[in-house]
C-alpha cells in the first residue's frame, strides 16, 4: 500500500490506496454550470464524481476544483469570461457540466450549450481541455 500527500489550497491530507508506481498529479480544473438548474441541483454530483476520478473524470483521475461557477443565465455569454478567469486562476481544464450539456436534472440540454462550448474553447485558447460533461 502506497500512501500520497494531497494539498488543495489550504488543505493538506493523506490519500491511502494502492496506487501506481508514479502517482499521477491532480489535474486543476474549473466547471460551469447551468444557472437555471442552481436551486434543484448543488452540484453534490458533479463534487463526487470529479473527486473520485469516476465518469467524465476517468481519464484524468481525481481532479483539484479550482472554480464552480454558473454560465451566468441563457445565453451563457458570462460562461467565457467566467472560464478565461478559472484558467487565469490555474485551471488547466474547463468542464462544462451535465446540466448544461446533458439537461440533467430537468430533461433538457442547454439550446445555447454548442455555442457556448466553441466560444469558450476560442476564449482559452488550444492548451486549456475543455471537457463537456460530468456525470
């Protein structure tokens, strides 16, 4: 059994499990999620999943949330600024989250979701992933 030190901003901890021989660093990434979904969903999902590494996070492993922010409300314009300022605060990855992309919880996928992601994607520039769901 290996054990690893994890350090996210103010918090230090250790992670025990059986790990590779070269422990991968926790990529930093920031989600935006849909405004109009705020008061059915706290995001618990979209926490759980990206802290566990499971779902739209299986190929990058546990990520370090370095902002959670709405889209700003239909059209989702503030999305861009919103994420051009998560990638200047470290986020190395923009994840656009289910409620936007997939419609949950409520059935219906963002009509602006396909415009939102190009514009963002335009904004941050080739370097920054831009990962389009959660859970």
């Amino acid at each position: 059994m290996k054990f690893r030190l994890m350090e996210s901003g103010n918090i230090k901890g250790i992670c025990m499990g059986a790990l590779e021989d070269e422990v991968k660093e926790m990529i930093k990434v920031g989600i935006i999620r849909c405004q109009q979904t705020e008061d059915m969903c706290p995001g618990t999902m979209d926490f759980k999943v990206a802290s566990e590494g499971k779902m739209a996070f299986a190929e990058t492993g546990p990520v370090d949330i370095e902002g959670f922010v709405s889209c700003g409300g239909c059209p989702g314009k503030r999305a861009v600024s919103r994420a051009a300022l998560m990638v200047e605060r470290g986020a190395e990855a923009i994840v656009i989250a289910s409620c936007i992309s997939r419609g949950n919880p409520i059935g219906f996928p963002c009509p602006h979701y396909i415009e939102m992601k190009k514009s963002i994607a335009k904004k941050v520039g080739p370097g920054i992933k831009i990962i389009d769901w959660t859970h």
